[in-house]
C-alpha cells in the first residue's frame, strides 16, 4: 500500500504541474457550457415548444429550468469521460520519455503499477468534473432552480460513476499508445465523438432506429441519461404540480432520453446503475490483466 501511495501522489502531482495536460482538463468543461448557452440553448428551447399541442405554452421559468438542467447534464456526461482522456495521458507521456521503463524494470508489481495510474487519472478527473459540476449548479441557480438536496447528491454520484468508468476507458485505450502524436489523435477522437454516441450533443431519440438499437449497447448511453434524470427531476415535478398534462411530460422525457428504450424494453434508473456498474468493473479487471500480461512478456 505505502507504494502504490507513492505512485499515485507522483502521478497526482505531475499532472497538476503539467500546465499543458491541467489547462487543457479544466478548460474542456468551461469551453462546453459556454458554447451551449450561448449556442445550444435557444435551439434547446425551440425544440421543447414545438411538440406542444396548440394553445399549451410552458411557463417561463419551467422552460429556463428545462433548458438549464439539459444543458448542464450535457455537459458534465461529456466531460468525465473526456476530462478522464486528458489527464491519464500521463501514463502515456511515461513511455515516450522512457520513464515507464524504470518502473517496470523496480520490484514493483504490475497491478500496483496500473492501479497506481489508474487512481491517480480517477483523482485528478474527480476534483476537475465536481469543479465543473459546482459551476454548473451555479449557472442553474441563475437560470431556473428545481433540485433539491437529493437530486444534487445523486447528480454527484452519477458524476463519480462516470469518472470511474471514463477512466477505466481511457486506461484500456492509452494502454496501447506510446507517442505524442497519439495521445492527440486519440484525445481529438474522443472529444468530437463520444458526445454523439452518448446522446449528449443530440437525444438519442433524433437518432435513427438502427442506430437507436446500436447505441443502446454503449453504456455511457445510460450514464448520460442518468445525469439527465437526476438533473431534470425537479423540472419534471414542477410540470406536474402545475398541471400541465402527464403526457406532455412523458414526451418531453423521451425527446431528453430520461426514458431510455432497449429494443423498446424501458430501462430504468437501477438497471442503468446495473449496467454502467458492471462495465466498470469489467474494464478496470480487463486494464488491470492488459498489464499483468504485458509484464509476464517482459
């Protein structure tokens, strides 16, 4: 334990000194909400009007809070994983400059070495996507407040959750990269598609049907449409106290993907826990042999 402590408070520190890969980890966040509300967010709300039956008008601040809470649940399903990318590239930076080797040649075993690498990318990932969720919450507080104390909590979950199995992702994929030129190619990759294929650039419900049935099989599918749950939550039960029909807000959670669809199935909030819960748990197993083997060939 006392060497896998070091390890990670080496890895911890050189990243928060590499003012290249923290800049570019914490910018990612604050980047996204500014182009959402300054361009995503009158298109947010147009599209929640136009499925209105005629003559049914949401009221203002429902439809601020609707827009704030997507926009914020966009953006933080994006950025743990991405920011997740960012700061394990560190890993990678160890094998261009040789450093990696001096490791593996120590008495120090190859699943310390990986856990090591692992917990300081989930660490660094945790204390930047909770920074970016306090200033998400404080862009909701101006716009539209409908949270209460336990959706916020479960909002934090949800985030730790994805940082978990963000990490776990990026760990598998810098696995197998060894160059700069990589770790830009991949992290370009990642931040231009995985908001896509999460649903959190666009619902999953504009999708296609055979890529609505593709992207079911992803499990950051339901880490995206966790965080919109618990984020618009209390939007949703507002709706419902001013009356406004249960079928207007059954259709809207549908076009947000709060109701997620598998093969028509209705996934619910405990199977999408499930499923984001086992992947991890796969992944993290699956980095942690990835090592064990590449040691045993040394």
């Amino acid at each position: 334990m006392r060497i896998l402590s070091v390890l990670v408070k080496r890895n911890v520190k050189l990243f928060f000194k590499d003012k290249g890969m923290f800049f570019t980890s914490l910018i990612t966040p604050a980047i996204l909400l500014v182009l959402y509300t300054t361009f995503l967010s009158n298109i947010y709300r147009d599209s929640f009007t136009a499925g209105l039956p005629e003559g049914l008008k949401l009221p203002e601040s429902i439809a601020d809070g609707l827009v704030g809470s997507q926009l914020i649940s966009s953006l933080l399903a994006v950025s743990c994983i991405t920011v997740a990318f960012c700061s394990n590239f560190l890993m990678v930076q160890d094998k261009a400059n040789g450093t990696i080797k001096d490791l593996e040649v120590s008495p120090i075993k190859p699943a310390v070495l990986s856990i090591s690498y692992y917990a300081a990318t989930f660490i660094s990932t945790l204390v930047i996507c909770f920074t970016a969720a306090g200033l998400c919450l404080i862009y909701v507080a101006f716009t539209g407040w409908y949270m209460s104390f336990t959706d916020v909590i479960l909002l934090f979950l949800d985030i730790l959750l994805l940082v978990l199995f963000g990490t776990a992702l990026s760990s598998i994929i810098n696995f197998f990269l060894s160059t700069q030129g990589q770790i830009s190619a991949v992290g370009t990759i990642i931040s231009a598609g995985y908001g896509f294929i999460c649903g959190a650039y666009m619902p999953i419900s504009s999708f296609s049907e055979g890529l609505q049935k593709a992207v079911a099989f992803l499990p950051g599918t339901y880490g995206t449409s966790l965080v919109r749950n618990h984020a618009m939550r209390g939007v949703f039960a507002e709706m419902n106290t001013q009356n406004i029909p249960s079928e207007i807000t059954d259709k809207i959670k549908d076009s947000l993907d709060c109701n997620l669809y598998f093969f028509e199935n209705h996934v619910g909030i405990p199977v999408m826990y499930l499923v984001l819960g086992i992947t991890t748990a796969v992944l993290i197993l699956f980095y942690v042999l990835l090592n064990a083997v590449k040691k045993r060939k040394h």
